[in-house]
C-alpha cells in the first residue's frame, strides 16, 4: 500500500513537471539525489529555481 502511494506521488510530480514544461528526467533525477538535504519545498516542479534549471524549451 505504501509503494502504491509513493509510486502515485511520483507520477503526480512527473506529470506536473511535464505540465510546466519541466524536463522530467532531470528533474526526478535531483529531486531523488536531494530529498533528505533540501526542504521539499524547494523540490516542486513549480517552483522558480527548478523552472530556471530544468525548463524544456
């Protein structure tokens, strides 16, 4: 039941990532390496800084 909803907030995030034009990749890539050092915040797919750094143009 956990992974189940672990594996829906992923794709969740994913797809918001997706919706702002975020690479997604990338992005899972740094959220996964920096989860425990970052406030989570700082981890969302709106948020300026990940737009700056992994927008998809």
């Amino acid at each position: 039941m956990l992974k189940r909803k672990i594996q829906e907030k992923l794709d969740c995030n994913i797809q918001t990532a997706k919706a702002n034009d975020i690479k997604s990749e990338l992005y899972l890539k740094y959220v996964i390496e920096n989860i425990d050092k970052v406030d989570i915040n700082n981890l969302l797919p709106w948020n300026l800084k990940i737009k700056e750094n992994y927008y998809d143009n």
